[in-house]
C-alpha cells in the first residue's frame, strides 16, 4: 500500500509538472534560506565555545558614572588585579592582566611580519586554556620568552616545530620562542590574536605601563579572570562590586564580572546595563527564516486546496472500495513528505552555492557539516516536518470529500471553498511587506549615517602606522622628504587616527565647573600641521601656528566641547589640565573646530580636545596625498621614503575614507542579510500567486470564452482576472503597515543619529507588493484572456 502511495504521488508530479515545479521550487528555497540561516545562527550560539573554560572565564569590567550617564568599560587600571587576587582569591582560580590587541614587527632574518597580539600575564595561559608545545605552562614568566600560532610559524620559519628558536621583536629586543599554539576558531574572540608576549617585558619596555602599575586612574587595559569551578558568579560579582569605589568615588565605580558566554551575543551596554546586542540578530534572522518556510508551506497547501476537484475522484473511488479517512490522511500526508524529501535534495544544492556568497556577506566561515550525524537528523526531521505541516490541511480537507457527492458529479468546493486560500495568500504577503520596508529602512539608515558630515576631508587622507620609535625619531626628516616629492600635500603626525579615539581623559578643570561632576574627554595629541593635514574646519579661532610660541600650551576644542564645558566665548578661555593634580598647568582655547566623527557614526560626537605633543605619543602619520598624482603612483612613492628611515619595520597604512566605510559593517550585513532573505520570500510568494492565478484562470476558461463572445476586452478580463489578487495584496498591507512599523521603529532605538521613518517607505513597499503581484499574475490572466473562446466553449 505504500509502495502504492509513493507510486500515485510520483504519477502526479510528473502528470503535473508545472504545479509540482512551483511546490517543489518554494519548499526547496524555503528550507535552503532555513539551512542558511540555522548555519549563520549556529555559528553565533558556538561563538568562543571552542575554549574549554568557556562555563567560568570572565572579563573584568567597570561601570562609571558621569556627566553624560553612566558607561560600561572593559578598560580597567592595573591595580585591580592585585586586589581581585589578594583579596579574593577564593573566587578567582587565576586573574590576568593583558595589553589591547596591537600590531608589533616580528623579524627573522629578511622575513618581516607585522601582527596582531598581546602582552599577558602568565594566567593568560589558564584562562583560554592555552598549552605551549614544549610543555610549559608557565612561559609567560619569563621576560625574554613569546608564544606564537601555527600561521605565524610557518610564516616565519616554514614549519610549527619552532620551539627555541628567536625572533626579534620590533627591531628592539629577542624572544625565545617557548611555544605554538593552534589558531584561535575564526568564531572566537580572539581569532585575531597571532602571538602572545610576557607582561613582564611590557612593563620594563613602556615607562607609562611602569608608571601605571600603582595607578588607580589609568584605565588602559583589559583584566580576564577564570572563576574557582565551585564558585557563583552573582556571589563574586556582588563581593568585587565596590573594590574601585574608594580609590575614585566621583565615578562611583561598579566592577562587573562579565561572563565568557555573553561576550558575544550580549555585548551592548547601556547606562550601566547590559541590554542584549548581537543576540538580537539572531532572534531576528531566526524568524525570518521561520517565516520564509511558512510561506513555502502556504504555497503547497494553496496549491493543494485548489486542485482539490481534481483528486475528487480518487477520494471518493478509495472511500467507496473501503479506505478508511485516517488512511487517506495518511496517504496525502505522505505524498508531502515524499515531495519535501526531494524539495530538502534540492534545497542542499542551493545551500551550497550561496555558502560562499553568504560567508562573504556574514563574514563567516560556514560549512555543510555533510559528516555530523546530529545535522542530518535535525535536518531531515526538519523536512520530514515541513512537509507534515504542509501537507495537514490539504490531507485532512481532501479526505472530508463525501464519496456519493463525488462519484454522482454533484460535489462542488463551494463559495467558501477559497477562503483559507485568500487567508493563506494575506500572510504570505503580510510576511512579505514587512520584510521589504524592513529592508528599505535598513539601507535608509546605513545611508543617512554615510552621508552625515564628519567634518574634514577623508579624500586622500591616509594613515601610516607608526611601529617603531625609528619613525618618530626621523618625522621632521620624513615630513620634508615627503612633501617634497610631490605625492603628498602635507603631513602631520598624531596619537590618534582621524576615524578612532586611542585616548580619552578626565583630569580637566575649568572655572564654574561642578567639582561633583567627572566629565570626560576626547583627547588628540598632534603636530602643528595636523589640521590643515586632514581639512578640519575652523568655526571661531585660529589654528594651530609655528608662529605663536605660546601655541605649547594651547588647545583646540570641537562644538561639542564647547557646549559641555558651558563656554559662551570660547577663545581666549583658560583651560586647567594633567594627569596628576601636581602637574595641572593652564591652557588657553585659540580655536573651535567643527565636529569631527571619530568614532561611531550613529552615535554622537563626543566632546573632543587637541594638543600639540612632544613626539613622544605618536601612533599614527597622517598623510594628504597630492591630487594631482595617482594613488597607485603616489602611496608607493610614501611607502620607499618611510623605508628610508624605517628600514626594518613593514609600511603599514590605511585609507581613511575605507577604514570610515568599515564601520557601517555590521549594519551592511544586517541589509544585505535582510535584501536577502526578503528576495527569496516574494519570489516564494510569487511561486505561489503564479500557481494559483494558473489554476484560477484553468477554472474559468469557460466564464472567460463566454464573456470574450459577448464582446469583452483583453483588458477587462485582465482586470476581472487580476483584480482579486490585488485586493488581498491590499488587505496584506494593512496588517503588514502597524507591524513593520513597531519592529523597525524598535530596531532604531539603539542608534542615537537615526533615520525618521518616513510615509514614504509604506507607500513605496506597497508599490513594489502591488506591481510584483500584477506581473506574476497578469501574464497567467492575459494568457486566457487573449486565448480562442472557440477552444473552451465547443465541447459545449
């Protein structure tokens, strides 16, 4: 009897080839985008699961209050440690101390590299559970000795058997190289990690480290810690909560115990909370992909359900010869799981074509797991019920037939027959608006953050990485050689890029101000040149200038700053400000500047101060290329000059108008993503109205050839034929409209510089629903309307 059903279901794909195309199209797309999307969330859920004390590491954070609120920070001052450690060493198995993720110069011999890594304590070890090829646990306590990962070893050497070898760091000091380890996942947090240095020798090498080691205001590094197996995390967090609070009790510090399994997902603070972040996504892109699968099931029960009076037949035939309904139910339950299986075929075929796409888009590394048993059960038990929920309705309507009304000719599907159909059809759509103004919203967004002003001028602006002290020593050199070549306008140099703030201070002070307040600033120290380099725009002041002497001691302040500090004239304004209270000296404002966007572009400018430095805090040389070269001319001309004079460290630069592009990546994804998906739903969608605006106008060629004898025009039966489906377009919208609206007008919440959500976007998404529901159905409907009624009505 099986074998029977699986034979009848078979005879009807082929007999039917354009409906079973259309079913069988929808539910391979539709369980593709659901692959695509369980890979892409899998990937997010594993995210630094490959560390095996994934359960108990913690990074160390602290919540500040200031003027502007109350801030999250994963910076934190090296005195902590100490503390955490002699204070609390029954929650705390190991605490580590580390340095942020930074490019150093690795040589040997002709071979230089320049990579990421950090300096860390020795606990560092523990914490991601790291073991060095020969067996040492504890390399990270010795000052001369380094770990590197496998790719680094075969870059440098050739081959991952290294261990005793030397490599030079920077051009300054050897390391032993005491161990390999493998590469850190591409879904981790430290994937782009590469080596690992003693801590020991960051502090002997960098005096402002030294300096910092009993200093509780320098925030400028990074704590991990591995919690004690048996210890609870609510217990520790609520004992280490106030261990900053004496040493600064302005910021009315909170030291927060932030879990490795939220790193992730939760990675959004705001005002002290953690208010979720990328798991968001997840839940989004989660229910996308739910929805797209609905609308596959809809198509196959729409298309079922109206070709219910072709199967009349058979119904009644089996139920007069004895079949049972349960066995009908079972019968037409099967023949959708037999089509799911090979939707689910062909589903994996369309998988793994846009793998590629999709990992380029997502920035992932995803794969079919073809040799994981767990993927195929979950997969096939999620076609298997797919095609049971595809397959239910039209099971149990096609085995209600009554077998007499069927086999006399007298059964009719009845004037509510088409109803759930209609229904069906205003979901899928409704589904389908959302996701179109969803996507419009998104790249309305991306694009009002691209086009805010940033104040100066990205084109042409590079910035060359300063990786030795060699190139500070030489600047003055550099910077004339430079500018005389001809392939630079001017250059300058500063200790931060103009798209990133490495430095950011309280220790400012000013008359009127309210000592109960800690403010905190942006701060840039830079060279004399450093705004006619990068096109900054005066508003009030002057810029710096070799002519003024006293330009040592003066500052230069953005609009923003100006309105924290409350200045109503603010040149000429004296300005108090050191890193200690012994070293606060005054500073005179000669200038204001128009607000630069520094950091994140959906966010507002932060209040941002420049000085003249001494050299000494360089990180960066900010280059303005001469216009009138090409830049494939020009950069290579920099890159021979610096060389020059920095023979032995790598020319690394970076175009600031791409590096300003970067950070709109997230949002990219999310609209690339969302375009995605939301083209797969309306062409599912149109499988659907084509099939079923196929079968309408099958059912009334007759009604048709009648009108067209009595003289009705190719566009009237067009309407006639059309205008149905149009109607449930719009009844779609008006569920579609409130919907999208309260989901996307949440989603912007999170962005200080948004995009209004205009009327505009509606009536456009309704435009395009409208216009792709008329060129699916019209050329069906134009099809039979232009058709000879000769050939429908003489069998009449």
């Amino acid at each position: 009897m099986i074998k029977s059903y699986f034979l009848i279901a078979w005879r009807g794909l082929v007999k039917n080839r354009v409906y079973s195309a259309i079913n069988l199209s929808g539910l391979a797309i539709g369980l593709a985008v659901v692959l695509l999307i369980a890979f892409w969330v899998r990937d997010e859920l594993g995210f630094n699961k490959n560390f095996a004390t994934y359960d108990h590491a913690v990074r160390v954070m602290v919540t500040t209050t200031r003027m502007e609120g109350k801030q999250t920070d994963a910076s934190v001052p090296i005195p902590l440690s100490v503390a955490l450690r002699t204070d609390f060493g029954a929650d705390f198995k190991t605490v580590s101390m580390t340095s942020w993720n930074s490019d150093r110069v690795l040589t040997v011999g002709d071979k230089v590299l320049s990579i990421a890594g950090l300096y860390a304590e020795p606990g560092m070890m523990d914490i991601l559970d790291l073991h060095a090829n020969d067996g040492r646990k504890a390399v990270l306590e010795d000052p001369s000795s380094m770990l590197i990962n496998e790719s680094t070893a075969i870059a440098l050497f050739g081959t991952k058997d290294v261990v005793g070898k030397t490599v030079k760091l920077d051009n300054r000091k050897d390391f032993r190289i005491a161990g390999v380890f493998a590469d850190f996942p591409y879904s981790s947090t430290f994937r782009e990690t590469q080596y690992f240095l003693p801590w020991a020798d960051y502090a002997t090498a960098e005096d402002w480290v030294r300096y910092s080691t009993t200093n509780w205001t320098n925030n400028a590094f990074q704590m991990f810690a591995l919690l004690n197996d048996k210890a609870d995390l609510f217990k520790a967090q609520a004992e280490v909560a106030g261990v900053l609070y004496p040493h600064r009790p302005k910021l009315k510090p909170v030291v927060e115990l932030f879990p490795m399994a939220r790193w992730h997902l939760y990675n959004t603070w705001f005002n002290g909370k953690n208010v979720g972040g990328t798991v968001q996504l997840v839940w989004m892109f989660g229910t996308i992909g739910v929805f797209v699968l609905l609308l596959a099931c809809i198509n196959f029960m729409n298309l079922s359900t109206a070709r219910s009076e072709k199967r009349a037949k058979e119904v009644g035939i089996r139920k007069s010869v004895g079949s049972q309904r349960w066995q009908l139910v079972g019968q037409f339950l099967g023949e959708s799981v037999f089509l799911a299986m090979i939707a689910f075929a062909g589903s994996l075929l369309l998988v793994e074509l846009a793998l590629p796409w999709m990992n380029g888009v997502a920035d992932k590394q995803m794969h079919i797991p073809w040799d994981k048993p767990v993927f195929w059960l979950l997969a096939l038990g999620g076609a298997v019920l797919a095609g049971l929920i595809a397959g239910s309705y039209p099971a149990f309507y096609l085995s209600s037939f009554n077998p007499v009304k069927v086999l006399k000719g007298t059964f009719r599907a009845g004037r509510w027959a088409s109803v759930p159909r209609q229904a069906l059809i205003v979901v899928q759509f409704t589904v389908s608006v959302v996701l179109i103004i969803g996507t419009i919203i998104v790249f309305q967004q991306i694009s009002y953050a691209k086009n805010r002003p940033v104040g100066y001028d990205r084109n042409g602006l590079i910035s060359v990485d300063i990786l030795s002290n060699e190139m500070r020593t030489h600047f003055e050199a550099i910077r004339q050689d430079l500018e005389k070549s001809g392939a630079v306008s001017r250059v300058a140099e500063s200790n931060s890029p103009t798209t990133q703030v490495y430095t950011n201070q309280s220790s400012f002070d000013w008359a009127g101000k309210d000592e109960s307040q800690v403010t905190s600033f942006a701060v840039v120290f830079n060279s004399m040149d450093f705004g006619r380099t990068v096109g900054w725009r005066v508003v009030a002041g002057r810029d710096f200038s070799a002519d003024f002497a006293s330009d040592s001691t003066a500052m230069i302040l953005n609009e923003t700053a100006v309105r924290y500090i409350g200045l109503k004239q603010p040149v000429g304004a004296i300005i108090r400000y050191g890193q200690s209270t012994a070293q606060m000296r005054d500073y005179h404002v000669i200038g204001v500047v128009r607000d630069i966007v520094m950091n994140d572009p959906f966010y507002p400018v932060k209040q941002t101060v420049w000085m003249l430095d001494n050299n000494e805090m360089s990180n960066v040389l900010d280059v303005k290329l001469n216009p009138s070269m090409p830049v494939s001319k020009a950069v290579p001309m920099v890159g021979s000059i610096v060389h020059k004079y920095v023979p032995a460290a790598p020319f690394q630069y970076s175009f600031n108008d791409l590096v300003y592009a970067q950070k709109f990546e997230l949002e990219d994804r999310i609209g690339k993503l969302a375009g995605f998906f939301t083209i797969f739903a309306i062409f599912i969608s149109c499988l659907g109205l084509f099939g079923l605006a196929s079968f309408v106008a099958e059912q009334r060629v007759k009604e048709i050839g009648v009108r067209k004898v009595l003289g009705a025009s190719v566009a009237t039966l067009w309407g006639l034929l059309s205008r149905d489906f149009v109607v449930l377009v719009g009844i779609s919208f008006l569920f579609a409209a409130p919907l999208a609206y309260k989901v996307m007008h949440g989603w912007l919440l999170q962005y200080n510089y948004r995009v209004a959500i205009s009327v505009w976007v509606f009536v456009a998404a309704m435009g395009v629903a409208m216009l792709i529901t008329l060129l699916t159905v019209s050329w069906q409907a134009l099809r039979a309307a232009r058709a000879n009624p000769v050939d429908s009505l003489k069998i009449e």
